[in-house]
C-alpha cells in the first residue's frame, strides 16, 4: 500500500474544511466512531484552533457495539463535540441487510431537514470502494438526497465550485484522497484516540466497523497502530472484507450512493 505525504493530505483536507465552513452556511459533519471519521474530526480540531465548530451526527440503529457507544460517549466529552444523536430504524431495505444502508438515509433526511443543513461533511476514502471513487471533494444531492454521479462539476486545485440545487446539500469530502495507512499514520503521528475493537484479541480485530449486525473481525496480531501499519504493508486482504458482502457489491452499493447514502 502507498504511503502518501501527511502533510500535503492535511493542508488539502483542513483548506477543504475551512472552505466548506466560509461558504455554506448551515455545517454538520458524520460520526461513525471508525478511524476515518474520528481522524476527520482531529483534522478539524487542527482547522478550527482546537475546536470543531460544527454539530456531528451519529446515525445509531441500536446495535452498534459497546465499545462503540462508550468511545462515543468518553470522546465526545473529553473533545466537547456538540454530539447530535439520530436513531434509525431496523427494518428491510434494498441492500438486503436491515441494519444500514437506506434506512440510516431516511434518518439523516428527516435530522436535516428539521435542522436546516446544507452541508454535510463525510469521512469517505476513494479507495474504499469503486463507487466513492467517482466522488468529488464537494459534491451536490438535490432534495431528495439523491447524487448524479454521471454528471458532477469539474473540480480544480482551489475552485469548489459546486452550487446548491434548491432545498438540496453539498456533501463535502476531506479526505477523498486518503487511504487507509495514510489514516493509521495520522493518527499515530497525532495520537487520535481510537475504537479499541481496531486493536487484536484473541488472534483477531476489527479493520472496518460496523455494527454488531454486518461486521466480522479479520485474522490479526496486531494490537496497537504500529502493529495495524505493519500489516498493511504487506496484505492482500480488502479493507472491508469483514463487512457484509451483499451490501458491498457495486451495484448496490451505487444505488445506495445514487439515494444519499453515506
């Protein structure tokens, strides 16, 4: 795997955060408690002298681990986030898995509509999957949520020029360019606290969470970040080869995409 420059990706992603607060005029970013969001918000800490000045969501089903809950809960408070909390409900949708995907969508629909949002800032890599890959750094939904990933604006160094559709939000990406060691570097370099379901037990760990629902752990000895950097340097296993595999097949995963998934 790549190990890209820290200090170019961070310049890129903290002038993206502050342009993206200067021009929209009602900011919320995502939480999942992984180690991209989290190492999104330690980003913005850096951006905003310490703070983040934004509210951020966490999208809950009910059945996210509970070591998830309680990184939640001690982050939030040592960071003073302004923690917003939107449950979602269980129940089927098109991925064929009840715990996410659609579901959570309608959740962050009605939360943004009650609250006026009309930027939403998102954790997403283009290397996770093939469908982000066609992301742009801020990239427009229209009302309804849903993304026209055929026919997005062209994006050059220093012009976002992205505008609102009427009543829609512009979902902005800061660490579109990342990749999965370039976070572990990060967040050993800036001592990000993390999830501690990444760290090995028993011979195994978590590499990309979910919930108790569509999450496995992967073969791992790894039990702190240097242990995780070391792996990744010499694996040929995926990044999300522990979530449910039904929901990460591209076509599904461009419909979720298409109807403002996360």
């Amino acid at each position: 795997m790549i190990e890209q420059d820290l200090k170019q990706l961070q310049e890129r992603s903290i002038y993206i955060m502050r342009e993206a607060k200067e021009k929209f005029g009602n900011v919320a970013a995502l939480w999942s408690m992984g180690k991209d969001s989290t190492a999104m918000l330690a980003l913005a800490r850096k951006a905003f002298l310490g703070k983040v000045p934004f509210p951020i969501i966490h999208i809950d089903n009910g059945i996210d681990f509970p070591e998830t809950y309680k990184f939640r809960q001690e982050l939030a408070k040592k960071w003073k986030l302004d923690l917003i909390v939107a449950e979602s409900e269980i129940k089927p949708e098109l991925s064929g898995y009840s715990c996410c995907g659609e579901n959570k969508t309608i959740a962050l629909k009605k939360l943004m509509k009650e609250r006026g949002f009309d930027a939403l800032i998102v954790s997403i890599r283009r290397d996770e999957h093939g469908i982000r890959a066609k992301e742009r750094y801020m990239s427009p939904r229209n009302r309804d949520f849903k993304w026209n990933y055929k026919e997005q604006p062209a994006e050059l160094w220093n012009d976002y020029s992205s505008k609102l559709d009427d009543k829609g939000h512009i979902r902005v990406h800061p660490l579109l360019d990342w990749n999965e060691i370039d976070i572990w570097n990060f967040t050993k370099r800036e001592k990000v606290p993390i999830n501690p379901l990444y760290k090995s037990k028993n011979g195994y760990r978590y590499r990309s969470l979910g919930c108790t629902h569509c999450t496995s752990p992967v073969k791992s000895n790894a039990k702190g970040i240097d242990g995780i950097i070391n792996e990744l340097r010499s694996t040929k296993t995926e990044e999300r080869a522990g979530r449910d595999q039904d929901k990460e097949k591209e076509y599904v995963m461009e419909k979720l995409r298409a109807l403002g998934y996360m």
